[in-house]
C-alpha cells in the first residue's frame, strides 16, 4: 500500500498544474477529487482553486483539523486501503500517510478533542488518531457491516455510525464502569466503557447529520427514499418521512438547524426539507447526480458534489438559487470547511 501510496504522489506532483500564490483567507473549501487523487483548497469569495495536493489511491472523505492547519483524508478502497492521508494547508504540501494496520477501509472522519475519529468499514470499526502521539489510541469495535459515515460531539462523549448493509445506526455513550470484585486494591483499570445502541432504520442507510441543538438525528436510507429520525434522547426512531430520496447519499443541516438538504447519487435535484414540519420544501435541479456535501458556517451558501459532472455547484441559500461552479477536478465527493486559526 505505501508503494501504491508514494507512486500517485510522485505521478500527481508531476501532474498537477502550477498554481499562483497568495494570501490565504482565513475560511478555505476543501474537496477531493476520486479521478484525479487530489485534494483542492478554494477560497468560497473567489471560487478559484488556491492550492491542489496528492492525497492518494480512492480519497473518499477529509476532515481539517480546528485551527485549519492540517487536513485529513480517507483511503478507502471498499476496505482495500488502510491510510490516511495528511496535507499541511499552511504550506500546501502531503505529508507522509497514517497507515491505519488491519483497520482497512477508513471512510467516514471526524475532528474532536484535537485528534481524528474514523471508521474501518473492513474492520468494523471505529478508530482515533492521535496527531501528537502519532498512533491509533482507541478501537472500538461496532459489530455492523459497513460501519461507513461517523458524528463525534465535541466533548467527545457521544459517537454516532450509520451502518449501510446493517440498515442501522449505532449510538455510542460512555458508561461508568464498576471496580469488579476481584479486583486488588491498587489494580489499575479503567474507569469508563462504551455503551452501544444499535437502532434499526432502513436499507443503505448512510448520509446522516446530527441537528445543531444535537436533539435528533436524521438517516437517509438510500434503498427505500426515506428518512428516519431519530430522538437522541430515547435512542429510538420517532418518525419516518417518505422524501423520496432513492440512492440517497449525503444528509446535511443547515447551521440555523431550520432546513435538512440530502443529495441523491441518482437524481438531478437537491432535495430540501424542512426540519421543524418535517416534508420536502424545495427540489433543486443540481446535475446529473450529487455526493457529498458541506454548508458554510455562516448559513449563506452549501456546496454539492455533481460527481458525474465533474463540477461542485455552489447553492445560496437564501436565494435556493445555483450561483456558480467550481473545477476541483474530475469525480469530486467528500468536501469541508478549514478555518485558521
């Protein structure tokens, strides 16, 4: 794998195009492109590509760190690869990848408490990074089949997976753990576990978003064009909307928390939905098919992936209208926001 790795470095660098230098500005778009191995960062004013680095074979998802010095990207391969690649995005260069051992198939990211949550769809898992110690730290293991996309709160005490085979999505919370009888008194041992709740929702269940006041969940289940919300606090599925959203593939809030947009790998419209009468508001024609997708902080505009037209449309959302295109290169998908600190 390293040798695949270090080849499409080396092919990119000698590919990629010269691009001009200048000041950074303090918010970045950052995408990825399948085709091409790279990943672009873009200034959202300008909507040019300020800098395009190598990122490896099959980049799927990336994550930037919380004062936007450093960027992380998911090697997945469908369980093939097992790295993660890392880019510095102050001086826009790859740095060496993290090789990820037996937990192959790294897909979805996260960033809390200064380190990178990923799941191991191969390995059936979920893992943590530890950029300052430079090793995987945590494992846990999630017993589902293509533990795929993954939500982790900032004070890191509640983890979320949709499983996309199992139709489920797993609720983790840590949980007092009990000093066992047998236990001698100065005995080390931990003091917590992991509580897992496995809740039942519908076939490929996959793009999901937590709500900003962190109250629900809502999945996009790709096979039957539905949405399942889910009450974090009950742990349960307490409503189940037909959107029709078949192949369904990304699920994002807005930041105000007032709308839901879940794109569609097979259909040429964005689907909008209201979170709080939960029905569908708004069909946007958006392309041939849409992927990922991310919303600036602020609210003002949302960036879907067209994977099949090779372009990243750029949705204002007070308008609902496509406002421009951005060429990050052939088969874009995972995208997010990177803001210096």
């Amino acid at each position: 794998m390293k040798l695949f790795f270090r080849s499409a470095v080396l092919a990119s660098l000698l590919a990629a195009p010269l691009l001009h230098a200048q000041s950074a500005p303090k918010a970045t778009l950052l995408a990825l492109s399948k085709q091409d191995r790279t990943l672009s960062v873009i200034d959202p004013t300008t909507l040019q590509v300020i800098a395009k680095m190598p990122v490896g074979w099959d980049p799927h998802e990336v994550i930037a760190s919380n004062d936007g010095r450093t960027a992380y990207v998911s090697n997945y391969g469908f369980g093939t690869f097992h790295t993660l690649a890392v880019v510095d995005l102050v001086n826009h260069k790859t740095l060496a990848p993290v090789d990820l051992g037996p937990l192959a198939g790294p897909h979805g990211l996260a960033y809390a408490g200064g380190r990178v949550w990923f799941t191991a769809e191969r390995a059936k898992s979920i893992g943590r990074y530890d950029p300052s110690s430079k090793r995987v730290d945590w494992i846990l293991g999630t017993g589902q089949n293509r533990t795929h996309m993954v939500w982790v709160s900032q004070d890191m005490q509640r983890i979320v997976t949709t499983n996309v085979n199992s139709g489920t999505v797993t609720i983790i919370e840590p949980v007092a753990l009990p000093k066992p009888p047998a236990a001698l008194p100065n005995e080390p041992m931990p003091k917590t576990d992991w509580d897992e709740t496995v809740v039942k929702v519908g076939g490929g269940s996959e793009g999901f978003d937590v709500s900003p006041n962190e109250k629900e969940i809502w999945v996009a289940n790709a096979k039957e064009g539905t949405i399942s919300v889910i009450s974090f606090a009950e742990k349960k599925v307490v409503a189940t909307l037909q959107a029709n959203v078949p192949s369904a593939n990304r699920l994002k809030f807005t930041p105000d928390g007032k709308y839901v947009l879940v794109s569609c790998l097979q259909k040429g419209e964005l689907t909008v939905l209201d979170a709080a009468t939960r029905k569908v508001v708004k069909h946007i024609p958006i392309g041939h098919g849409a992927a990922g997708i991310v919303v600036q902080p602020d609210g003002a505009r949302a960036y879907i992936a067209c994977t099949p037209d090779n372009n990243i449309a750029v949705l204002d959302l007070h308008s609902w209208q496509v406002v421009g295109h951005i060429n990050a290169g052939p088969g874009p998908d995972g995208m997010a926001w990177a803001v210096n600190q």
